[in-house]
C-alpha cells in the first residue's frame, strides 16, 4: 500500500492556486486596458449623441413661442388646466406648484416658476396640429424617427426611446405611422 504525504497535495494546489490568480490578474489588466482605449471613442461618441438628442428635445416643440403661462394658455383653445401644489423636496417649507395645460391632442407639463414661466417636464402630443421639428410630427411616417435620430436607445414593439443626457424623446408606432410623441425635460 502506497502512503500520501499529506504535504504534497497542499503545496499543488497552493502553486496551481498562484498560477490561477497571476493569470487571472494578467486578463484583467489586459481587459481594463482594451475596455480603457475603446471606451474612451465611445464615451466621446455617446456625450456627442447625448447633446444632438437633449438639443433636439429643447428645440424640437415648433409651437412653442414663449413659456409664459400666458403665453402657452394661447396656443390653442384650453380644454383643462390642472394645478398641483406640492411640497418643495429640498424645503418641505415652500410649496412648489405644477400645472398641466391640456389642448386638443397636446399636454404641457411644467413647474410654475415665480416669474410665471412654465418650466417644461413633459409635452405629450397626439395631434399632427401640433408641429415636430424635422418634420417628427404626428402621422408621419415611421422611419422618418431612423432619419431624423437614428436608432434608438430602446425599442419595444411600437416605441422608440432616445436618451440625451437630460432629455427624453419616446414616439408611439401604429400602422408604420407616428402616433404618439413624448417629450421629457430634465427638473430638479
């Protein structure tokens, strides 16, 4: 019968565990320095998509001339107005006011700055009345989104959602055709 020296299992796996980890090591800083050298282009790629898209969004309501309550209140005939008054998340002591104009196929959104400007949050439009800049308007079609912004960030079924770094554009396919247009603006 042949004795083991105990000792001998131990110091193998103890080299073999070494060898590992020095390998393991080695691909890990060989894989941060690949991901360094392409993230780098990507990085500068997706800030330079991010500004075209959060340009796009701020930009992209033709309607909208001014975003004085007054102003927006004369857009078209005002079926609602909703106030919200809300406590302010950084002073529970101040009240913070949130108002919704609702037009025939558009919703504005905003926060009701003391100057009375409406400080954009979200423009919903289902109307093709309320005109997109490059031609992003509602009954246009489909692949009008792929030639104004490219491909999108998200995509489900019949939605497109584009990411700036502060701003959100999402558009609701039906029948290859523009149905809906969601615009989301950066508040705090």
């Amino acid at each position: 019968m042949q004795v083991r020296n105990p000792s001998k299992p131990q110091l193998t796996s103890k080299l073999c565990a070494k060898t590992m980890m020095k390998s393991i090591f080695i691909l890990f800083v060989m894989l941060i320095a690949s991901a360094q050298a392409v993230s780098n282009e990507d990085f500068e790629w997706m800030l330079s998509r991010q500004e075209i898209i959060d340009s796009f969004v701020r930009k992209a309501p033709l309607f909208i001339e001014e975003k004085s309550l007054e102003g927006l209140r004369k857009l078209g005939k005002l079926k609602n107005e909703i106030v919200k008054k809300t406590s302010n998340r950084h002073n529970p002591n101040k009240k913070d006011e949130f108002r919704t104009l609702i037009f025939k196929g558009l919703e504005i959104y905003g926060y009701v700055h003391s100057s009375q400007e409406l400080w954009l949050i979200q423009i919903i439009i289902t109307k093709s009345d309320w005109k997109i800049l490059n031609d992003l308007n509602v009954g246009s079609p489909a692949e009008r989104i792929f030639k104004v912004l490219g491909k999108p960030d998200k995509e489900i079924v019949n939605m497109r959602q584009y990411h700036g770094e502060t701003e959100t554009i999402r558009s609701y396919i039906t029948s290859d055709k523009i149905k809906k247009i969601v615009l989301n603006y950066y508040f705090d």
